[in-house]
C-alpha cells in the first residue's frame, strides 16, 4: 500500500539555492529528527543563533560544518549575506539555538527577504516549545493563540496582556524565570479564575509541569527554585471546571523526579 511517505533509500538531495529552517532540540537531544541530520550533513553552510552551541550539538552528533553567526543584533546585515549565498546556489540550513527558527527566535526576517527575492525556503519540522507544550497541558487546543514574549514596561506588557485575555481559545506565552511570578500576579488581576499551567525545562531530565489558578501558582512558584523559560498556557473561559472534586494544584514532574498533587 502506498503511504505516501519516502523511504529512506529514496530520499531527494538537497536543492541548491535553498533556505532550510531547521529544528533543534529544545532540552533532549533525542529531539532531533533524522531529517534534519541529513539537511545538516549535506547543507554548505550553518547560519547558527550561537556558534558556539551549535558547534557543541554538531559535534555530538559528528558533523563538521562552517558556521556563521544570525542574532538579534546582526540580523539585517546577515539577511544580505544570506541571500547571497543563496543567490551563489548555496543551500543554507538556519538553525537557533532550541526549537523551530522564527518562533520567539531569529528567522522571520530572513525567511521574509528570501521569499521577496523569489529564493527557496524549506521547513525541516521538529521540536517547539510551544507545540509540546500546547498538546500536554490538558488544554483546549482547537483553537490557540500564540503571542511569544510579552513587553518589559510595565504600562506597556499590562495592555498587551489585558487584550490578549479577550480572545477566544488557550493563550500561549513564553516567560522567563525572572519575570514568571509577576506574570501570575498579573494574571490573578487580569483572569483570577482561569485554568493556567506552567511548562518547565521541557524534554530535559526535570521536566516540569503545574496546573492551577494564578493565585495557586504564585504560591508555588515562591517556595520552588526557577530555572529555565516557562511555556505559559492560559486556559479559556469555557475551560473552567466546576468539579469539586478535581485538585485545585497539580504540580507533575518527570518520572525521574519526585511527583507532587
């Protein structure tokens, strides 16, 4: 029967000329799919978040390539650079540091600049933060809105939030362990009663995971240690349960480490 799938003996090679948006993995390196070894054994070029890190995860996984940095702070020069590249027939894989380039990491602009120039993107799929954790958290996912980082300034992350509330479906953010607790103390202002679950150091040895109102997690949040960005998923309105007899705090760990309801 014809699955429509493309055995391994049968695989295309890279086409010149191409962009190849690559996923890493974001805590195991067991993440990475055998897909994107292959882009990273046959590509001409590494554009890496952190040249330093993707050379530790080329090594590991035994490949040598040129690496060139993309960040924040050199991404239009680089777009240039890039494009060039392409232009010159190079086939180019894009990789940032955790997860899937251009999602709360660089790539947008580039993948952007590349397809106004009429040039090649591909997706190699893989590991996302917020894929992962969307489909755990117990959650609606039918319907989901990804808003990334919020604001810094105060006046400024309070509005953003306040709208971001109002839209139907689960709400998904990325938070840093420096500012998680003031997000649920923004959230305790904002939508008190809502569902809430907190996703921690995901695919790594002490993944993390805890459900509760924001009230229930601030007070969870103050007497554990935080490291590692959270994935912060906000349920909707229709996700409250009144059912009196489910925990109002669940707080679940890897199966390597202790468990806690």
């Amino acid at each position: 029967m014809d699955t429509g799938l493309t055995s391994a003996a049968t695989l295309p090679p890279l086409i010149s000329g191409t962009l190849y948006l690559v996923a890493t993995p974001i805590g195991n390196l067991e993440d990475i799919t055998l897909r994107a070894l292959r882009v990273l054994r046959e590509c001409d070029v590494v554009v890496a978040e952190d040249t330093r890190h993707t050379g530790q995860l080329l090594t590991h996984f035994g490949l040598r390539k040129p690496l060139i940095s993309h960040f924040r702070f050199n991404e239009a020069r680089r777009a240039v650079e890039i494009l060039d590249r392409l232009r010159r027939g190079e086939k180019v894989a894009l990789v940032t540091d955790a997860g899937t380039p251009g999602i709360s990491d660089p790539g947008e602009r580039v993948v952007a600049d590349a397809i106004a120039a009429g040039l090649r993107v591909e997706a190699i799929p893989g590991a996302c933060a917020l894929i992962a954790g969307l489909t755990a958290s117990g959650l609606p996912s039918a319907e989901f809105h990804f808003a990334g980082f919020l604001p810094h300034k105060s006046g400024q992350r309070l509005k953003r939030l306040e709208h971001l509330v109002k839209l139907p479906g689960t709400l998904v953010l990325y938070e840093s362990p420096f500012r998680v607790e003031r997000l649920m103390e923004e959230l305790t202002r904002t939508v008190p009663s809502r569902r809430v679950v907190l996703a921690r150091e995901l695919t790594k040895k002490f993944e993390e995971w805890i459900r509760g109102t924001p009230t229930e997690l601030s007070a969870e949040l103050a007497r554990r240690p935080r490291k590692g960005e959270f994935v912060v998923l906000i349920g909707p309105d229709s996700s409250i349960t009144s059912d009196p007899t489910s925990p109002a705090l669940d707080v679940n760990e890897s199966s390597e480490s202790s468990e806690i309801i």
